[in-house]
C-alpha cells in the first residue's frame, strides 16, 4: 500500500544528512513511525534549499521518498493572498502524488494539509487526519473551517484523531473523531528512565524547553527565581529554546541580578535536551499559549522530572497531582509556590519522579504508531494496510 503525506513542515538539503532531506521537531520522526505501517511512502513538503541547522533531523523511513513542493517565502496577508499563485505552481504535483497513492496522510492546521485533504476528498482515496493545533480553543477563523471540515467528512474510510485528551469525546457532532496522544520518544528510550535523586545539598536545577514567544511562560519562571533564590539559594534555572523574546529575557535576567543563576542555551538538538533534562530536578512549563500535545512535557516525564505547569488543553490529564503542580494561573508567585511544595519533602519529590516515569511509558512512538494502525485497519475493513492497494 502506498501512502502520500502533504504537509506544511519546511526541509531543506544539508551535508551532514545521507538521505540529503531533513527537518526539526518531532515531526520527521514521526514520519518514520507511520511509514513502518506501508509498503511505500511519499512524502509532500515545501523546500528550502541547502541549509544547515540545529537540532535537525534526517528524513528517513520505510521506502520513504520525499517529493519537494516550492516554499513560499512570504508570511501573515501576503502569504494568504499569495498562495494561489503557489496552488498554481504546485498544485499538479499534489494533485499526481495523491492519484498515484493507495491513501493519504494530511496533518493540519496548515494551508498545504489542507489541499492535500481536500485533493484526497475529491479522489476518494482513503484519508486520515491528524488535528496537531488546540483542537479545544478556536481562535481564529480558519481554525473554525480546519474543525469544522473534520467534523463534516470524519466516518467511513475518512479517519480524523484530534491531538489532546480529555475524559470527553473530541466532538460530540460526529463521534468518529478520536482523540491522539504527540510524541517523539522511542519506547527504548523511555524504559531507561530512571527516578531522579532528591538534591539533598539544596542545588535545585530547574528546566525550561519552548520557543522563545509570548505566552509560553519564560518570563513567568525566570520572575519566579527570586523567591525562589530565598528559599534555595543554590537553585539554578536553564532554558532551552530559541524566539524573538530570546534578548529580551536575557535582558530581564540581568536587571534581575540572575545571570549567574540562568543559562541560557538557544535552540538546541533533542539529544541535547534529553542530556540537560536528566541532569535538572524539576520541568516548568507555565504556558498560557494555545497547546496542542506539548511532547517536550512527554520528555520530562520520561526523564523523571515532576512537571509544573497550567490547565491548558491535555495537560490537567497529563500531569494530574501525580507528576507534578498544576497552577490555577500561571503567575511567578504561583511558581514558586509549586516549587516550594515539591521539594517540600524527599517522599513528596521521589514519588511524583515514579509517577512521571510511569506516565511517560504509556506514550512511546511505538504505541503512537500502532494506536494508528489499527484505527486505519478497522475503518479501512483490511486486516493489513499492506493489503489495501493489492
């Protein structure tokens, strides 16, 4: 069975990868993950050219041939009012890939996943969808259209998971849409994870990984360490990540008096995250920002981090009392607080530890990946997807 994939996600060329395509994010390991359930599999995405960059990663998968779609280069209005001429100019190529698959993969939201499904819709090839953004909040009204278009086609061989969770169904206008867990974390990996060892010499190390933009909660944690600082002198914060806020925060941390106690990393690879993460104690995350399945909070708990965070999208079932604090706002004082209550005890650390271990076990690719097959399989009535284009 052959598979095409039509996304928005940029890669580009670079010396370092053998198979010349690659990107960041946990995306191209997903990629891999889905294309383990085909006999072949095309992968649709804007290029960028040559580039190199961190934290990148190799394009790679079973049989997977990347096929280049032109990038625009244009952002906000001008891109919306200069996508048809890009339709133009790519929209043959979309339109060929998909006639030639046996089914179609469109992550969304996103304008190409989005013509990729309509395409697929119009062939009448069987489609599933994955919904990455806040599938809970709308802010937009093209995030309206993306709901609603799953909501419309979802039921038959058209198979739509919306990236969350909660103890209610997605939708309760059309009850074939489900809910599906993000990550990038092999299964391997997560069972190395150990519970980490309480600081008894009071060296707290807090951990923060996110873009670098409003909302995400930097600030927040980096307003915290004072108070913090009063209890645990020795406490220390790293961030992890890099925006358009980057200098700013800085700046913030040197009017504060803290650049002794913050590091400041840029963006990063995820091998590299992993290794600062298994040397912290605890993961702050105080987003107000609109999440989908944050998996950089998949990470700290497989490194047996209790989290700090907030009730947005998944992660009051993520975190629960168990693994960590969930902050009813996210405010410096509120941080601090949290902060002070785990580390209150070494019973109270070491257990929420054991408990984020176990959390995390649950959400590997390999359960990712197989959660997806056998959803495919049923709607699409082939007790192999290898049997579906035969």
């Amino acid at each position: 069975m052959r598979l095409a994939i039509v996304s928005h996600k940029v890669c580009w060329k670079s010396s370092d990868s053998a198979n010349e395509f690659q990107t960041d994010g946990g995306f191209p390991l997903q990629v891999k993950a889905i294309s383990e359930l085909f006999d072949e599999t095309k992968l649709l995405v804007p290029f960028e050219g040559v580039r190199e960059k961190v934290g990148a990663t190799p394009l790679e998968g079973k049989k997977l041939k990347v096929q280049p779609l032109s990038v625009s280069k244009s952002k906000g209005l001008a891109r919306k009012m200069s996508f048809p001429l890009w339709l133009m100019k790519n929209g043959r190529t979309i339109w060929r890939e998909i006639k030639r698959a046996d089914a179609v993969h469109t992550p969304i939201p996103g304008d190409i996943g989005t013509i990729g499904m309509a395409f697929a819709i119009l062939q009448r090839k069987p489609l599933f969808v994955r919904h990455c953004g806040n599938w809970l909040v709308q802010r937009t009204a093209a995030e309206h259209v993306w709901k609603w278009l799953m909501e419309y086609f979802a039921g038959g061989r058209n198979v739509m998971f919306a990236t969350g969770g909660t103890e209610k169904a997605p939708s309760e206008r059309n009850s074939c849409i489900k809910w599906i867990f993000s990550t990038s974390l092999k299964r391997e990996n997560i069972e190395r994870a150990v519970v980490r060892d309480f600081p008894q010499d009071g060296k707290l190390k807090l951990i923060i990984a996110c873009r670098l933009e409003n909302r995400k909660g930097v600030d927040v944690v980096i307003e915290s360490l004072p108070s913090i600082l009063k209890k645990y002198p020795k406490a220390s914060l790293d961030v992890i990540g890099g925006g358009s806020l980057e200098q700013k925060l800085k700046e913030r941390a040197e009017k504060l008096g803290l650049t002794e106690n913050i590091r400041f990393h840029g963006k990063v690879a995820q091998s590299k995250v992993i290794d600062l993460m298994k040397q912290a104690h605890v993961f702050c995350f105080p987003t107000s920002a609109s999440e989908g399945f944050p998996k950089v909070v998949i990470e700290a708990l497989a490194c047996g981090l209790p989290v700090i965070t907030t009730r947005v999208s998944v992660l009051p079932r993520l975190i629960g009392n168990e693994c960590g604090v969930l902050l009813d706002q996210p405010t410096s004082e509120n941080l601090a607080g949290a902060v002070e209550k785990i580390f209150s005890e070494e019973e109270v650390f070491c257990r929420m530890s054991e408990k984020a271990v176990g959390t995390a076990k649950q959400y590997s690719l390999e359960n990712w990946r197989d959660f997806i097959g056998e959803n495919l399989r049923r709607a699409w009535n082939v007790s192999s997807l290898s049997s579906l284009g035969q």
